[in-house]
C-alpha cells in the first residue's frame, strides 16, 4: 500500500477538497483571463459602437425636445440613463458567464491530466498496487483514460506474472545464494503489487528511485 500521504496524488486537490476553488489554479486562471480577453474584445468590436451612435442620437433628440417640449426631453433623459444601466448590467452580466464558464470548462480540461499525470508519477516510482483511473462516462478524455487503464492493466498483468514465476522458481531452487536473490526480488514485486504493505519510515521499503524526491511528487 502507499504511505498516507502519498494517497492524495491520485486526485487533483479539486475533486478531495471541496473548499478548493481551482484544481489547478495557474492552468485555469491563464484559461480564465483568455476568455474574458476575448469576450471584452468582441464586445468592443460589436457592441461599443452602437452604443456609441445610440448615445449619440439621444443626444440630438434630447437637444431637439428642449426646445419644444421639455417633458419629453426629460423623457428621452431618463430613457438614456435605462440604456447606460441597461449595457452595464449586461457587460457585468456577460463577464461574470465567461468567469464561471472558464471555470467549469477548464475544470474538465486539467482534472483528467492531473489523474493521470499524478498516477503515471507514482507507477514511475514502481508502484503497482494503485486502482485503475476512472473518469466520468461524458469526460472528453474517456477514451484516453481507457487507452492508459489498458497500459496499465498489462505492466500489472507482467509483475504479477514475474512474481508468479519466482515462487514457482523458489520451489525449485535448492542453491541457498539463489534462494536469498529469488526472495529479494519476490518481495520487490511483492511490495510493488501492495501485497506486503509498506513501512513510509523505512528507506529499504521506499519505491522512489535515487533521482526522485518527495517535493518533487507534489502538485503544482
């Protein structure tokens, strides 16, 4: 089994702690400002300027009814203010959509790569005793996800394998050196598979290699 503290590595922070906003906070919030740069542009380009000649002509008629009829010249004032407020609420409006869109969508674009980024990174440290990666059924990365289970399921299926092999080998094997090798490497493989559980305090029972560090496993 893996120590406690590695468990969390197969989950984005996102899925395990529901007071997280982001799952992975740098990746959504570039995702974020690119869309709001977007939408802000197409509103400037489509909507500023009729706005801009709406402003305007009020501006024409309000100056025309002063001179006839003040009542409507008030009218047409408060008209004005309405469309200001009116275009204000819906720019508001607009952004705040494209904030929880952005969201949401690149939710469902890194919560699936962190699973597997996450899970690739423990079975590089050998570990083979982790369950298959599921997804939602209506993820895009579905088939992705299936395509790495496989993988997966077939390194299992050749350790679990090998280590049938050595016991097989074991009872053969009257050589006491031979013996001593064909334990060590059955407990590896054992170990690997999580059928001996792991000691987190014991460096000999660690599955990290020499180059891999215990920050180096932590999200960003």
């Amino acid at each position: 089994m893996l120590p406690q503290q590695d468990s969390h590595y197969l989950q984005p922070s996102g899925y395990t702690r529901r007071n997280s906003g982001f799952i992975d906070r740098e990746f959504q919030l570039k995702y974020t400002r690119y869309l709001l740069w977007m939408s802000g542009l197409i509103a400037l380009v489509f909507l500023l300027p009729p706005f801009y000649y709406c402003f305007q002509n009020y501006g024409i008629f309000i100056r025309l009814a002063d001179l006839n009829d003040p009542r409507l010249a008030h009218f047409l004032i408060s008209e004005r203010f309405y469309l200001v407020v009116y275009f204000g609420v819906a720019a508001l409006a607009q952004f705040g959509f494209w904030i929880v869109f952005s969201r949401r969508m690149s939710a469902k674009i890194v919560g699936p790569a962190k699973l597997l980024r996450n899970h690739i990174r423990l079975i590089s440290r050998g570990d083979f005793s982790l369950p298959a990666l599921r997804i939602r059924d209506d993820d895009e990365f579905k088939d992705l996800i299936g395509s790495y289970n496989y993988f997966y399921s077939l390194l299992k299926t050749q350790y679990e394998r090998e280590l049938e092999d050595l016991n097989n080998l074991k009872k053969m094997t009257t050589n006491a050196g031979a013996l001593d090798l064909i334990k060590e490497m059955t407990e590896v493989r054992a170990k690997r598979l999580g059928q001996i559980p792991l000691n987190p305090n014991d460096p000999a029972n660690s599955l990290e290699g020499p180059a891999t560090s215990r920050d180096s496993r932590h999200a960003s």
